[in-house]
C-alpha cells in the first residue's frame, strides 16, 4: 500500500483541567477525503490547530511524506503544502478579493498577476469569482469561494476545512462537493470536519471519531448511518426530536410591513417583512448567511426600533418597546453570536444567566442581585441542558462552543416564553446535543409557545418547522407549509426565486 501522506502518532495536547488530545493518532491517505468527526468539546478544533501549526502538541509525532512534521506557525504548515478553511471567515469586508488573497500569502505576485490567477483558478474548479469584487458586497457562499480560492493558489496537498457548508444553499453545497471531487482525482488529501452526517456520507472516505479527546474508533461513511456515526460520537445511543401534535391557537406574533435600513455599510436593510405565528407553532425562517436574519432577530428582540412597519404580540403594538419590556411580558430571543452578544465573556454562566433572566425569573431583591436565586438558575440551565462546565461560575469564555450554545438557548427555554426567536439555535453543536436543543423547541410549542426559528440548517427547519419562508436580500417570502416543500425548493426559495407558485397559509 501507498504511505500516507500525513501520519499523527500519539499527539496529546492538555490545557489546565483539561487533556484536550489523549494519544491522537490515525492516517490520512493521498488523494483521501477523510472526515473528522465528535461532539463538542471532543477536541477536533485542536487537533487540526496542531496539524496547522497553530498550536503546539505537547507529546507526539506527526510525518508528512514520510518526514517529520512540527510547524510551529501556519506560515511553515503551508510551507509544507497545508492549507486550512476556517469556520469564521478571515476577510475584510472593505478590501477587494484579490487584496484579501494577497493578504493570506507570503509574497504576493503583483496584483495584476495575482487577478488573472484568481480567475483561472477560480473558472477550473467551478467556484467563478471577479477579482476586483468588494467582500463585502459578496453573499456567504462567495466568500466562503474567495477562501477556498485562496487556499488552492497555494498549491496545496492537504486542505483542511472546518464546517464548510453551514452557510451555503443546497445547490452551492452541490458545487463545493464537485470542487472537492475534483481536488480529490488530482491527489489533493482532505481532512473534512462537519456535524451534518449526512453529508459526511456522501462525500467522505474514511472517518475518525474522537471522543472526550480520544480516538475511539474508525469507519467507512457510505457503510454507515447517519445514527450510527452519531452514537459513536456521543458513546449512547440518542432521542430523535418527536413533535407533539398541538392545536394551534392565537396568533402570539403578527409583524406587519418591517422595514428597517441597514446597519452599516455591508448589513442587509429589511424590506416590508410580514408574517404571523400562532401557539403551538414554529415558523422556520431559512436563509443564506447575511441576508436579513441578524436584522430580523434585532428588531423582534426590541435592540433596533423599526421605522416602519409593527410589531404586535399577543395583540398589542410593541413597536416601539425595548428588549426589556418585551422579555418581562413574554417574548424572548436568542442571538446567533453566542460569544459577545447573546453572552458576555468574561461574566460567569451565573451572570450571563441574571442578564436576561432577571425579571422573569426573579433575580432582583430591593435592587439588589440575589446571588443564590441566580446561581440557582443557572445551575439549573446547566443541569436540564446538559452544559459541560466545572460549575455556574465558570467564565462564559472557558466553554466550548457547542456548551455555550446550550446554555444560551437553555436561558431562555428555562424562563417558559410565550414567543420565542431563535437565530441558528444548533449552530457548531454535535448532533445530540443539536437533537436534544430541537426538541427543547418542539416542547415549547407543544405547550402552547409560538417559535420562530431563524437557520440556515435545511435539516434542522425540515425537522422542527410547522411552516417555512426563507429570508433572501432582506425580504421574506411567501409562507408555505413545510410538509409541502422538498429540499430543491428549499433551496430555491433561499436563492432568491420568491415569484415560484406558492400556497399561503390561511391566517
């Protein structure tokens, strides 16, 4: 057989409390897709730091070729023939693609150059690109290409891509997958990290799973389920969200021709956004990454007043109510920033708890914080959402991704809402946990809540929804039952074709 093309023997890396990688090792072959997979926390992110050389593992080895590997920054990892696509993009929304590409190399062609290799690097893999395009005039999907582009100028033998697809539409999944093909019959390897399993199945050769750290097994994607490679993740076996049937009652939430300019330079304006959600109901809101959600999120919270348009709950105008008085009475939310909007990170999860708690849940005495009652809140978000955390003091930055996720929705669930917003509520969380916060969602309904949930999770709107209407360039459209709708129109609706054949809901 061929020698591997990277080889990690024992690679353990463990920070104060915590051993993040135990005794890592595994192969990935020339020219393979392999997939890495594990819940939240299972140590993924610094396994591949370490393969970049962004972090350092403290014992171990890795071989590239054959040859010792141990960058000790990303410059020596792609040196080497490494390339990464993070999560978060790393682009300035006010330079050029071809500016933001130089950025990323160690010397640069002239920029007349670099424009004609982006371009024909761009048109052979399928991911077409104008050089001279502002970022931050791009969608999502065309900047998740100037990444990627960026990558491939590099030459690279190993690509390393980190959730490549949580922002794109189901036909841009499409194009990323025939690009990744066709890396693949050229003899690039790739490490492939991504929760949705389904993908993994199509796409992947192999798979490693880690687990608190460990690797704990191996399999062949296309040989096994979606359920199976969870379970494995997870060490048990998991609930599949069941909804229950409910009667829907009022309408909880009208809004009514939403307008509302854009935030800044490159936001999304809202543009005449009506629609209603009645208890019992979850309306799935569907959307390419930068399209209005953020915007829409803001102004049913109460952050941004609208200048046109209302907002009605349970039969009252709250147009011009701010978030507090729009939470004491009932209606909630929770931001996609997890870190720095929906929790602050340096407070403790008990702070972070009293924040949007106070009031409903009865934190304040004469004024003052009672710290038991708050502590007690929070403990009790930790223990229904399961939230791996020492304790309630724990600072909000010290958790992983996925935990702190579950225990900003967890928040909210907890204060019993009547109206709940949600944006990307499963968003970087493994798939029990992404299974256990959907039925949390499906609980509130079933109790007479109306949701609305804002994703760009086509699984996650198809699994939770009642009915769906996808966000494109700020306006909303047409409402359809989601029992109706395939994954193809889906995808339509959220690329913009809103004048398709639509059957309205009855109000």
């Amino acid at each position: 057989m061929d020698s591997p093309l990277l080889r990690l023997d024992g690679l353990t890396k463990a920070y104060p409390g915590v051993i993040a990688n135990d005794r890592v090792s595994f192969d990935i072959g020339r020219g393979e897709i392999h997939a890495l997979l594990g819940e939240n926390g299972a140590g993924k992110s610094t396994l591949v730091k370490m393969i970049y050389g962004l972090v350092k593992p403290d014992s171990g080895q890795m071989l590239l070729d054959g040859s010792d590997f141990s960058p000790a920054k990303p410059s020596e990892a792609r040196a080497k023939g490494v390339a990464m696509v993070f999560q978060h993009f790393s682009l300035f929304d006010a330079l050029s693609v071809a500016e933001n590409v130089a950025l990323g190399m160690e010397t640069p062609p002239p920029m007349r150059d670099l424009a004609r290799q982006i371009r024909e690097v761009s048109e052979t893999y399928g991911l077409p690109l104008d050089p001279s395009r502002t970022v931050g005039t791009l969608s999502a999907g065309e900047r998740q290409r100037v990444e990627i582009i960026r990558c491939l100028l590099q030459d690279p033998r190993l690509l390393i891509m980190d959730e490549p697809t949580s922002v794109l539409t189901p036909q841009e999944v499409d194009i990323l997958f025939e690009t990744l093909r066709k890396l693949q019959s050229e003899g690039t390897s790739i490490l492939y990290i991504s929760h949705k399993l389904e993908e993994i199945r199509a796409l992947c050769d192999h798979a490693t799973i880690l687990r608190l750290g460990k690797n704990v097994g191996t399999c062949t994607p296309r040989e096994t389920t979606a359920r199976e490679m969870a379970e494995l993740m997870v060490g048990t076996s998991f609930a599949t969200p069941v909804a229950r049937t409910t009667a829907k009652g009022d309408v909880l939430l009208e809004v009514r021709g939403l307008s509302l300019p854009a935030p800044g330079a490159f936001g999304t304006p809202l543009r005449d956004v009506s629609f209603q959600v009645r208890a019992g109901e979850v309306l799935g809101l569907g959307g390419v990454a930068g399209n209005g959600q953020d915007e829409l999120l803001d102004t049913l919270s109460g952050e941004r007043l609208a200048p046109a348009g209302t907002v009605h709950f349970k039969g009252s105008d709250i147009s011009r109510q701010g978030p507090a008085s729009r939470r004491q009475n009932g209606l909630l939310s929770g931001p996609e920033e997890r870190l720095g909007h929906a929790a602050a990170p340096d407070m403790s999860l008990t702070e972070n708890g009293f924040l949007t708690a106070a009031s409903r849940k009865d934190l304040l005495r004469g004024g003052f914080i009672n710290w038991a009652r708050a502590r007690s809140f929070a403990e009790e978000v930790i223990a229904e959402f399961d939230v791996r955390t020492p304790g309630a003091g724990t600072a909000a930055r010290a958790l992983s991704g996925g935990n702190l996720q579950k225990f900003v929705v967890g928040r909210e669930i907890q204060q019993r809402p009547d109206v709940l917003v949600l944006n990307q509520p499963t968003w970087g969380v493994d798939a029990a946990a992404a299974a256990f916060i959907r039925q949390a969602i499906l609980d509130v309904a079933a109790r007479g809540g109306a949701v609305v949930v804002i994703s760009q999770d086509l699984d996650e709107l198809r699994e939770v929804s009642d009915n769906f209407a996808a966000l494109n360039e700020g306006r909303l459209s047409a409402i359809r039952p989601m029992a109706n709708l395939d994954l193809d129109q889906i995808g339509l609706m959220m690329g913009g074709a809103h004048d398709m054949e639509v059957a309205h809901v009855d109000a």
